[in-house]
C-alpha cells in the first residue's frame, strides 16, 4: 500500500496510515488521485502538493 495519496483536484497530500474522517479520502474520483514515486512527501512537496491539516502534522 503507498504511504501517501494526491488529490489533484484540490491539490493536497494525505498520509494513508495516518488518515482521519476529515479526509474524506473515499470520495476522491480515481481521475484525481496521484500516487508517488518515490513515496515521499518531499516528492509530493516537489509536484506542489499542500498538506492535509488533518493528517499530515
């Protein structure tokens, strides 16, 4: 399972193992999800992704 989860819609990373309500990651349409390669938030900081508030601290 990856570690961390894009939502291109609203441009924002979510950590998977740490995941909380308030993400809502269950309604993220499969045309706006982006997975990482590598797995990191640096690489998702790079595509200029924003945190989560709820599960990346």
């Amino acid at each position: 399972m990856s570690g961390f989860l894009g939502d291109k819609s609203k441009m924002t990373v979510h950590h998977l193992a740490n995941r909380k309500s308030e993400c809502n990651i269950y309604h993220i349409e499969m045309k706006d999800r982006e997975y990482f390669t590598p797995d990191t938030l640096d690489c998702a900081k790079s595509k200029d992704y924003e945190f989560c508030k709820f599960c990346i601290d």
